[in-house]
C-alpha cells in the first residue's frame, strides 16, 4: 500500500502521525480530557530524563541493565546456535535431544525467576540467566531449520571438491547457507532480550526494570516514560547496528 | 593419440553397475572402461539416468550392485575428478573466483596460487572479467561457464560433465568445444561427458554410450556404444559425420 508514496512522503507521514499522537496526548492532559495522575505530560519528559541524567542515575541503570542484558544474550545465542546446528547436524544428537526440547521449550523464561533466584540469588547473573533463556530458543530454532533446510546439492558439490570432511563442510556449506537463517534468529534474540530484560529486573535486581518500579510506587509516572523510551531507543541502536552487520555478512545476496 | 592411452591403466572402470532409488531400478549392467585421454559421451532420453550414473561413476552415489574405480589419487596440487554439474550450483556466498577455488582448498597451494589456477580456467570460459563478481549478478549461462571453470581448475585425471553446454548459445558453444578439444590434447585428463545433443556427441567423442531401453517395469541400459573413428580436426566437415548422427539417432529412437 506505501508505493504510491515516494520516500519523502513516507517520512512526512510518519513524522506527521507520531507529532499528532503527542500533541493529541498532550492537549488532552490540559484540557483535562485525561486525569493527570494517569499519564505525565509529554512536555515535561526532556526535563525529566535531564534530570535523570544529571543524577547519573540514568548511566547507572543503564550501565546495569545493559551487563546483564548483555551477558544473557551472548550466552543465550551462543548457546542457542550451537545446540540448534548440532541438532540439525547431527542425527543421533538430534534424536537424543528432541523430547527434551519438547519439554522445555513451552516454558516461559519468567518461570524460571524461581529457580534462578534460588541458583544465583537476587543479583544481575540470576538476571542474565533469565535473558538468557528466551534468546536461547529463538536461536536454537532459527539456526535448526536453518541448517536443516540446506538442499543436499551444496553438499554434493562440496564433496565433488574434496570438502567432505566434517568441519570443511560446516564451515563451507553449512554455516554460510544458513547464515540467513541464523542472523535472523539473533537479530530477533537481541529484541526478545530486551523485553525479558525488565521483567527480570522487577524482583530488586538493579537496572532499568527497578528503577520503573520504584517510579511506579512513588506514581512518578514522568520516569516510568522517560525508561520505556530509553528501552525503545537501545532496541532500536541495538538493532541498527545489528542490520548493519547483518547486511554485510549478507551482501551475496540479492 | 588415443593409442598411448590404450596402452596405460584405465582412470576409471565400471563393471556391471546397477542404480536405483528406493525401490525403483532405473539403470543396470552397464560397463565402462576410461584411460587417459579418452572421451566417451554418454546420450539418452530425458529421465534415462544419465546424471545418476554420471553421479555413481563419480562416487557420489553407491551402485546398487557392481563395482566403480577411479584408481588415480589426488596430487598435492591436482584432484582425480572433478565434476561439472547439470546445474551449475554455484555457492552463492562466494564470489565467482572463490567459488572456482574450491576445489583448490586443500591442495598444497599457497593463496597467490590459488588465485592464478582459478584466474586460469575463468579466462578460457570468458569470464576473469567477472572473477569478483557474486554469482547472482551473472545470467544462468555464465554460471555454467564458472561451474566449468571450476571442474577445470583442479586439473582432474577425469572429468565428468553433465550437459555442460545446454545453457550457451551457438557460438560460445562452438568455441567451448573447441576448447575440450584442445584440453584434450593438451592434459592427460579423460573426459566422461553427457548430453542430449547427438552431433556434439559424435562430434567431440571417441565413443558414444547410448542409453536406453527403460520400460515401466525393466531398469534402462546401456543399448549401444559406437566407436568414433573419425579424426578430431575439421571433424563436422567429414563425410563418416553426418551418417554416424544419424545412425546414434536411430539407436535412441528404437528404444
Ligand atoms: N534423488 C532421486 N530420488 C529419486 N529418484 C530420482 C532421484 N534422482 C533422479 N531420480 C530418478 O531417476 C531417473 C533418472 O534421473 P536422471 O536425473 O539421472 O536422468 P537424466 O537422464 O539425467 O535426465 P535429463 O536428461 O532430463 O537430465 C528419473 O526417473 C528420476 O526421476
Ligand atoms: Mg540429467
């Protein structure tokens, strides 16, 4: 339905539907449509994040939020990726794995907050392990059906080339044709991480999720919007720069 | 010049192979004995199973039955075989020059090497120009022309070639069997080559395998094998030319 639009155009639009939403937001906070106690001004947000940042609490649960959010989606992916290709690599593992998986995969990583509470206690490792989690079964099955759908004829020309060794076909065949697939599956990890991020943090783990609830029972509203911007701006840098390198690996294809 | 190779072990030999997939046989008892520089040309009706024998004689699928020996071992800076595809499955993620280079990986050859014995055949199909290319930017008889550059860069003792020119127009047809002609002469290699175009096949052959004889419920075989005794230069202008197609011809349609 956007082709008749040109690029400028697009733009206009969207800039236009997104100042009218704040605008329509904030007039109708001042013609008392809206009770303030509800929802701050939208006006007042830059003050607030200012504020925030001149306390340096902003850095802080930023810088905190951002290690363990880190952590869990490196070992998430790593982990998710590696059991995912294996699993599509090799049969007997495959086999072995498969009820497991069954098992765990309909678990929800906010079910394992017990468990990680009682493993970890209540600091940022039990955080990452949540995080972890979910990233672990995106990538696990991005990089499944991945690796599992490479056509036998790749193979066969890697064999004909004298590249049927184990690893020269994993490295050759296996791994770049389902680089697709696999960069897929983290781009969507480094997203689905984010939105376990602050839940994890809501039982007194320090970061982003904390500061929210401490706004909340003070009805601070004005921060709890200042921090779910500041969620929405690091996905979207996050998955800038992943588009980024994920358009590089990709530029063999069209 | 086929007669020093006669003299020579074979570079390959097939005793009675039979071919299937799951419970259908497709193909059975077919023969073939291969010494250096020789060229046999195998040709049959569409669906006959001239890709899967060629895909059995290359070990790339197991016979059935039957026995299939390429005796000659890779050297450090060439491969036995090496097998251009019906389809030219390029690797996509590989620019035109590393996709010749596969088969160069492993060998004892530095980079620099590499890149020259890839350089080499990409220029004899016509194509170095476009040797960093990727292959989705190249039309579907370009990639064939890599896919053969490729087979050719590991120097094999035997080259299987399954309808390697049935993407190209006229002329660089022309001049590309010109040059298996020439490669012929010029390497040790011996070329297994399928098509279905007959006069390509009497005309670059020293045999013609016909393929054939498939009924619902009888595997294909081999029905005929022609020798080619005309000489390789000027061979389309002989006069033994034009009846040896037409009896090829005659043996495909009988069966
Ligand atoms: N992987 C496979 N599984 C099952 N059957 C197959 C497979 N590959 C080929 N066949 C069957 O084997 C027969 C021979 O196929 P093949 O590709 O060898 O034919 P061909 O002579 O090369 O034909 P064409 O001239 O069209 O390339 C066909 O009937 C085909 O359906
Ligand atoms: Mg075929």
């Amino acid at each position: 339905m956007t082709e008749g639009l040109t690029r400028a155009q697009r733009t206009l639009y969207s800039a236009l539907g997104l100042i009218g939403f704040l605008l329509f937001w904030e007039l109708s906070l001042r013609s008392g449509l809206l009770p303030g106690s509800l929802v701050p001004l939208p006006s007042t947000i830059p003050s607030v994040l200012w504020l925030e940042l001149l306390d340096g609490i902003w850095f802080e649960v930023v810088r905190s939020s951002l290690s363990h959010y880190s952590v869990g989606v490196l070992l998430g992916s790593i982990l998710g990726i590696t059991v995912g290709m294996s699993a599509a690599l090799l049969p007997r593992f495959n086999a072995a794995h498969a009820w497991l998986a069954r098992l765990l995969r309909p678990i929800p990583p906010l079910a394992w907050i017990p468990f990680a509470i009682i493993w970890f206690g209540i600091n940022p490792s039990a955080a990452a392990f949540i995080i972890s989690i979910g990233v672990f079964w995106i990538n696990y099955f991005a990089s499944y059906s991945a690796v599992h759908s490479v056509g036998p004829g790749y193979e066969e020309v890697a064999r004909a080339f004298g590249q049927q060794r184990f690893l020269a076909r994993l490295t050759k065949v296996s791994l770049p044709a389902a680089a697709p697939g696999i960069l897929g599956g983290l781009r969507a990890g480094l997203g689905q991480g984010w939105m376990t991020v602050v839940a994890a943090e809501l039982f007194g783990i320090p970061g982003i999720g904390q500061r929210m609830m401490e706004a909340s029972s003070l009805l601070a509203t004005d921060i709890v919007v200042v921090y779910m911007l500041t969620i929405a701006a690091l996905y979207a840098t996050f998955d800038f720069l992943f588009m980024l390198v994920q358009r590089r690996l990709l530029r063999w294809q069209s | 010049m086929t007669a020093s190779g006669m003299t020579s072990p074979p570079v390959l030999s097939a005793r009675n192979v039979s071919l299937g997939f799951a419970g259908t046989s497709i193909l059975a008892g077919v023969d073939l004995t291969l010494h250096p520089q020789e060229f046999v040309a195998i040709v049959g009706a569409s669906g006959v199973g001239k890709s899967t024998l060629l895909r059995a004689l290359a070990g790339l699928l197991a016979p059935r039955s039957g026995r299939v020996e390429i005796p000659a071992a890779n050297t450090p800076d060439t491969r036995a075989w090496s097998m251009v595809f019906q389809a030219p499955r390029l690797f996509p993620w590989r620019r035109v020059r590393s996709n010749v280079e596969l088969g160069l990986e492993g060998l004892t050859l530095t980079r620099a090497e590499r890149r020259r014995r890839a350089l080499e055949p990409l220029a004899l199909v016509g194509l170095d120009e476009l040797a960093e290319r990727w292959p989705r930017t190249l039309s579907g008889g370009q990639q064939q022309r890599v896919g053969i550059a490729r087979a050719l860069a590991v120097r094999p003792r035997v080259l299987f070639m399954d309808e390697p020119f049935s993407a190209l127009d006229a002329i660089t047809r022309r001049r590309l069997q010109q040059e298996l002609v020439d490669l012929r002469r010029r390497t040790e290699a011996a070329i297994v080559f399928v098509t279905h175009d007959i006069e390509e096949a009497v005309l670059l052959a020293d045999r013609v395998m016909v393929l054939g004889g498939q009924a619902p419920d009888r595997p294909a075989g081999v029905v005929q094998t022609f020798e080619v005794p005309l000489p390789l230069d000027e061979r389309r202008d002989h006069p033994g030319f034009a009846p040896l197609v037409q009896q090829v011809e005659a043996s495909i349609g009988n069966h």
